[in-house]
C-alpha cells in the first residue's frame, strides 16, 4: 500500500509528462533539449543550508559539487553521485536532496559529478569523466573507502564506469548503487512493454526514447541530423552487455513499475552469474528514480535509507 504523498505525486508526474508532451522532442530536438537544459540550470541546491554545505570544485579537469551534513573534516570516506537525465540534460544539482540526504545517513562527503552530456559529447565522454574524478579521488581517499552510486542515467553510467576502471586495470571502489539503471540502450526488456500504461515517469515514449538513444550513443545531433550508425546494444552504450567479472558488491534498486525494471532485472541477473555479489532490491508501484524525490514522499526517504545502509554495510570506517 503506497501513501498518500506518493499518490498524490504520481498523479502530479502524470499530468506533468502529458502537459510537456506539447513539446515534442522528437519533432524539435534542439529547442527541447536546450529548453529543458536550461531549466536545469535553474534548479537549485535542494538542502538545508544550516545542515549542509555545498562547495563546487574541479577534479582532474571535471566540475563537482560537494555534499557535506555537517563537520566530516574527519572522514576518510567519498561517495561520487552520476545524476541522471538520460545522458542528454541535467547537473549534480538535481540529486542535491537526495545527496545530502545520503551525506547525512552514512556520514560521508557525496561528490556530483558535471560530466559532459550528448549529443555533443556522446557515450563514452561521460565514462571518461567520471573514470578522471575517480582518478583524482584515488590520490587521496582509499579504494575501499569509496562508493559510486547513480540514478537513471547514472545508474547506467556507475555500472559504464566500474566495468572501465576495471579495464583499465584501477583499484574498484567497494560498492556501487545504481538506481533505477538506463542500462539496455536497446529497450530489450519485457517491462517496456509490460510497464508502458503503469510508469508515470516514462511510458509510452518510444519515438522519443529512440531519438534520445541516437543522442546518446552519437548518432545524431542535437538538430537530429544522421551521423552515424553506432549499435547502442555495444557494451560501450550498455552495460547490461559488458562484462560484470570481478566487480565490487553492487546494489540495485527500482520500483515495479518502470518501463526500465527489466535493465535491473537483468542486470543483476547478469552480475550474479559473474560470481557479483548483488542486492536486487525491487519496491512496489514506485516509479523511476523515486529516491530522488526525498521528501516528497515517504517511500522516497525508506529508498534511500537502503542505499545508505549497503554503503555503510561495504564503506564502513
């Protein structure tokens, strides 16, 4: 049984996607994205600032911004935060409620990070970003003291970024956390279908899932021009496809009504058969992302109390 907060906010998020559905990005990519750019730019730091501190820095060349509850001067611990905005829209700044809630729960620092967005930096410029913060966090915090953690999109990109750092031979963190993973940039899963009429987030949008893939992986501009045919099933695009061998404990968490539970689904499945030790952690009738919606909603704040009770778990001290 959901709450009435989280009733009333589905209803919300219904009426939201059909009012913005005048925009039509599909039809007019370059004046949806910039539009929905930039009024991401004008989301502010969702925290209390008599708890939390936000200080923007510069990591190997990549903007961040730093989530602090309180004095943890003290602690030798980091969480890098990959928000989401299907790789083509949105800043640290999105999750800012969610991170400080997170900053709070483990007693940790949580980094955002600004990585470059397509399609004028397709997959794999994003994975490069977060592989260079994650390199300068290495010259002074302890693998085993960092976690990686992201939602959507950057769910998709934290599973991108720990099969690359394994590649390229690095120390892996000690956990990660993707939240409801755009992990299939091929839509395989039954729960685009099953899901299509139950997710108020994001159903019923394939046209505009395929332009946003395009994007993604390359293949179009931000005008939608043909460039060129890159496959979005390649691991490079979609981590349900690469290889999940000797990658650190990872937790995954979705809600049962996302056109995307099928990515968790097999993405767990897929770890777990590479010997990962794997949390598969599916909330009923919740939709895509909801931890990010703290406080709105109380299921929101129980999503991520979970996340920061694997952190601590594999993190601790």
């Amino acid at each position: 049984m959901v709450s009435a907060a989280y009733v009333a906010f589905s209803r919300a998020a219904h009426l939201t996607k059909l009012a913005t559905a005048g925009m039509n990005l599909p039809a007019r990519p370059a004046t949806s994205t910039k539009f929905i750019r930039a009024a991401c730019q004008l989301i502010p730091n969702l925290v209390n600032p008599l708890t939390t501190t936000v200080q923007p820095l510069v990591l190997n060349g990549v903007d961040c911004l730093r989530f602090t509850f309180g004095d943890l001067s003290k602690c030798n611990k980091t969480i890098l935060y990959l928000h989401g905005g299907a790789y083509i829209i949105g800043n640290p700044r999105m999750a800012s409620s969610l991170c400080a809630r997170l900053s709070e729960l483990t007693q940790t620092p949580v980094i955002g990070v600004d990585y470059r967005l397509a399609p004028e930096f397709p997959i794999p410029n994003c994975t490069n970003d977060v592989v260079s913060v994650y390199k300068e966090l290495l010259q002074t915090v302890h693998p085993s003291k960092i976690a990686i953690a992201g939602d959507s999109a950057g769910g998709g990109l934290c599973l991108l970024a720990i099969q690359a750092l394994r590649d390229a031979g690095l120390p892996l963190p000690n956990c990660a956390v993707a939240i409801s993973p755009f992990a299939d940039l091929t839509a395989s899963g039954e729960s685009h279908v099953t899901n299509a009429e139950n997710d108020v987030m994001l159903g019923n949008n394939e046209e505009l899932l395929k332009v946003v893939v395009d994007m993604c992986v390359g293949n179009v501009d931000i005008h939608n021009k043909r460039l060129a045919n890159n496959d979005p099933g390649l691991p490079t695009f979609s981590p349900v496809n690469g290889s999940f061998a000797n990658l650190p404990p990872l937790q995954v968490l979705v809600g049962s009504t996302e056109i995307l539970l099928s990515d968790s689904e097999m993405v767990a499945r897929n770890a777990i058969a590479e010997n990962v030790d794997v949390t598969l952690d599916i909330i009923p009738d919740m939709c895509h992302s909801f931890p990010l919606f703290a406080p709105l909603f109380p299921e929101a704040d129980v999503g991520i109390e979970k996340v920061a009770t694997f952190i601590n778990k594999h993190c601790a001290a």
